[in-house]
C-alpha cells in the first residue's frame, strides 16, 4: 500500500447548473473520490454561466448541498462583466478566461475587456486561462505588463511549453496544468477512435508535442483531468461537442507511468497537491489521504465509472495502481469501489479562507 494526500484537480467541468444529464456536483465529486481527489476546482462554463454574484450564489448552493469532496468554483470572463466577477473574486476559486473558442458561450473577442478583468480582478487572486498560440504568447504579454500570475490551462503543444519554459526563465510569474490525455494520447490515437470521440479542446496532438511535454516535466506546474462529460450520444452524433472525462482515471494513469517509471511518486505529488496549492492558496485538509494498492493492475472501462457519462477514451486500457481508500477530516470516503460520502459533505476551499 502507498499513501497520497487528498490530490487537488484544479480542472473540472461538472455541468451544474444546466447539463445534469451530463454530470452533476454527486457524481462528478464521487467520481473524482473514486480517482483519489479530494479536492476539485468546477469550471464556470454552465448553463447559464458564471459571471456574477446571483450566479455564483446559484451554483455555490448547489455545491454546498450536493459535492461529495472539497471543491472551489471559479468565475468565467465575459465582456461585460469586470467589475460583477470582481465583487465574488474572494468566494472563487479564480477567475477563468476563454482566449480561444471552446465548448459553451463564454469568449474574450476584445482586447479591451482583457484589460478591464486585468484591471478589476484582485491581484491576490488566480486567473486562469484557455490561451493556445498566438492567444498564449499574447497573454503572457499581459502577465509581464501586469506583472502578475497567470495559470495557463491544458498546455498541449511542444512550442507552447518551451515559450512558457523561456517566459518563466525571464523572470514572468506564469504556471501551468497539463491534461492526462495530451500526456497519454496523441492524434494517432484519435485516428483509432470515432471521430466525435476524439474531439477535445485543445486537441489531440502530435507525437513531437507528447515527448516535449515528458521532456519537460519540470515546466509543467500542476497536471489537472479538464473532465469534460459529454454522453455518448452526443459524442457519437454529428457536431461531437469536445471534450473527455477524466477526473476518475487520472490518478491511475499516472500511477501506472509511475510502475513504467515515466514518472515519480514525488512527481506527482508536486503537481497534485503542493503546486496547487501554493498556486491557488488552497487551505489544507486536516487527517486527509489515499491508500493506493500498487499491485493490483486492472482494465480502465466507462461502464465502471461514478461519471454520468460512462465512456472514457481510455477504455480497455491496463493500468497498475488502484485507489483503496480515500479519507478527508479523518472520515473514510471511499472504499473498494463505493463512495460513502454523503452528498454535501464536500466544503468550499474559499469559505472562511479568504486569499
Ligand atoms: O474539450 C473541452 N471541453 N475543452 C474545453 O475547453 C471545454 C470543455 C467542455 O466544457 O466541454
Ligand atoms: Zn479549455
Ligand atoms: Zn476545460
């Protein structure tokens, strides 16, 4: 048996409000007990979105009533909506902003409403992004003139984490998450899956960018699931929305990287737990861990996961290393495959913790 602490996922997309029949606060924070987080940051492109006071409220009740582990919820970026984000910035987990075009409404188009979020949000506070490309290089642009943090979500490309490896080199206070599937699938792999399977954003890429991201592990600060439901049938119909679940088997693929030594114990507890925390000031979690039997090797199989959606693209993959046991505040959460929280045990990180 080895012992984890209670792993933070900085990266979820659990559909509440708006797309139960996707995910919702119990089974997405189930599933990710299942995978060995206990701590999970909700992504604000729902339904409606959350852009403000009274929709921040919305979903921060349905989380108090319904999250089986911690959680942090962050507040999206829209045009016109500064000064309201900033108002909630001390209950968010972060301020989220859409550079690119993604799955839902949200999207910064104009310069100068990236200026007024960079004007409004607290400069103690994350920001955090979906930049790719030119996007990336001009946000960094944006963290140098500042001169505060930005979080860069999902980095995929080989040229996008050497320019983050060079902007951290000169001294800009940028970090960054990278997803399990772009750490583990290239596009080769996508060719292999129906093709609305294989949507995500960013998308699969090259065997080239896989080796630098491994190349260059160091850079990566934080590895988050970006777990984004999608049921079958829509992937399976015409205009696949993107996105993968991942939240459950993110843990156990690192872990089986860890047996194939890609990877170390410490590796992993650095951009799952210490990295994330330092990033996001994530307050601890007293008499908390993971029991993982390292032994037991197993079939990854969508049938099996808490995850509304039950597919994964990783099906019929052997992994090595099963979570056992999961506890948070000394009380046994999962074991052997159930999860015995009761929905609403989960708290908010930023309640009574401002940053
Ligand atoms: O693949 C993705 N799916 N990328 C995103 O940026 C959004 C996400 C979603 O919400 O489905
Ligand atoms: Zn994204
Ligand atoms: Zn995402």
């Amino acid at each position: 048996m080895i012992k984890f602490p209670g792993l933070i996922d900085i990266h979820v997309h659990l559909r509440e409000p708006g797309a139960e029949y996707k995910e919702d606060f119990s089974t997405g924070t189930a599933a990710a007990l299942a995978g060995g987080i206990t701590t999970v940051f909700a992504m604000p492109n729902t339904d409606p979105p959350i852009l403000d006071q009274a929709s921040f409220s919305a979903a921060a009740a349905l989380a108090e009533a319904k999250a089986c582990c911690d959680y942090g919820i962050y507040l999206g970026a829209a045009e016109h909506n500064a000064r309201d984000a900033a108002e909630v910035s001390n209950l968010a987990a972060g301020l989220k902003l859409y550079l690119d075009a993604t799955y839902g409404s949200l999207l910064l188009e104009n310069l100068s409403s990236w200026t007024d979020h960079f004007e409004h949000w607290p400069r103690s506070r994350p920001i955090v992004a979906h930049a790719e490309q030119k996007t990336l290089a001009a946000l960094l642009t944006f963290s140098y003139i500042y001169q505060r943090p930005v979080h860069i979500c999902h980095v995929s490309r080989k040229d996008e984490i050497l320019l983050i490896k060079e902007a951290k080199r000169r001294g800009i206070p940028v970090t960054c998450e990278v997803a399990p599937h772009h750490l583990f699938l290239t596009e080769e792999d996508g060719k292999n899956m129906d093709s609305g399977r294989a949507s995500v954003s960013p998308r699969l890429a090259s065997l080239s960018d896989q080796q630098a991201l491994w190349e260059n592990l160091e850079v990566i600060d934080c590895i988050a699931s970006d777990h984004a439901p999608h049921t079958l049938k829509e992937k399976d119909g015409n205009h696949a929305p993107p996105g993968f679940p991942g939240v459950e088997t993110t843990l156990p693929l690192l872990l089986n990287a860890m047996q194939e030594d890609r990877l170390a114990k410490e590796d992993i507890i650095q951009k799952m737990f210490v990295n994330p925390k330092r990033i996001f000031s994530i307050p601890d979690q007293q008499d908390t861990w993971v029991e993982i039997d390292e032994t037991h090797s197993y079939e990854l199989t969508g049938p099996e996961l808490f995850t509304k959606v039950k597919w994964t693209p990783f099906e019929g993959k052997r992994v090595q290393g099963l979570v056992r046991r999961v506890v948070i505040r000394g009380e046994t959460v999962f074991q052997d495959g159930e999860c015995l929280a009761q929905p609403g045990f989960g708290k908010n990180i930023r309640r009574n913790n401002p940053v």
